[in-house]
C-alpha cells in the first residue's frame, strides 16, 4: 500500500492496483468512463491498467506511479513526472490515459 494526503493505492496479488481518495488531476487512473472520475473524492475502485499486471507502486502529492512486471513505469495525475526532460530521468515513463 502506498498513501500521501489525499489519495491511497493499493496492490492486490494479483498485480492490480486500487485507489480512491482525491481524483482532482486524475491521480486515481480510473477508467474516463467510470463514474467517480474527476471527482474530488472516489471510493476503492481498479485504476486501468491495460494488459499491465502491477509490481510496485507509490503516490506522491498529485500523481502515482506504477512499476509493471515488465519493468515500465506508468504515471497518473500531475503530468509533471511524465513531461519531465528525458535527459534527467532514467527510465521512460506512461502515461496511463495513453493506455486506453
């Protein structure tokens, strides 16, 4: 389980991945379709993932991060993370509305 002030997420043994609390920049990863998306505050639901099974993940202020079983790291919420300059970061980042 990883949390921050507003938002928790959750790794199932599955390799899925829960989150609920504050959605305000989209840092849940939920479906566009479902209907807590975009709200101030969502209650447990599987952020979408695509055909990803999850190994890791961590919150942060505004965003998650998610680390696949095949090593890609994929980013919701503040798209800070995911435009940073490439140069500085040294792993590719997803973002997750990408996967739809």
């Amino acid at each position: 389980k990883s949390c921050v002030g507003k938002h928790t997420a959750a790794l199932t043994n599955a390799g899925a991945v829960i989150t609920w609390g504050s959605n305000e920049v989209g840092q849940l990863g939920h479906r566009p379709s479902s209907s807590s998306n975009k709200k101030t505050f969502c209650r447990p639901n599987t952020m979408a993932l695509g055909s990803n099974s999850a190994s890791t993940i961590a919150c942060g202020g505004n965003f998650t991060l998610v680390l696949t079983t095949r090593m890609s790291v994929l980013a919701c919420g503040d798209q800070t993370i995911a435009t940073a300059n490439p140069e500085t970061l040294s792993v590719s980042v997803t973002n997750i509305a990408a996967l739809e």
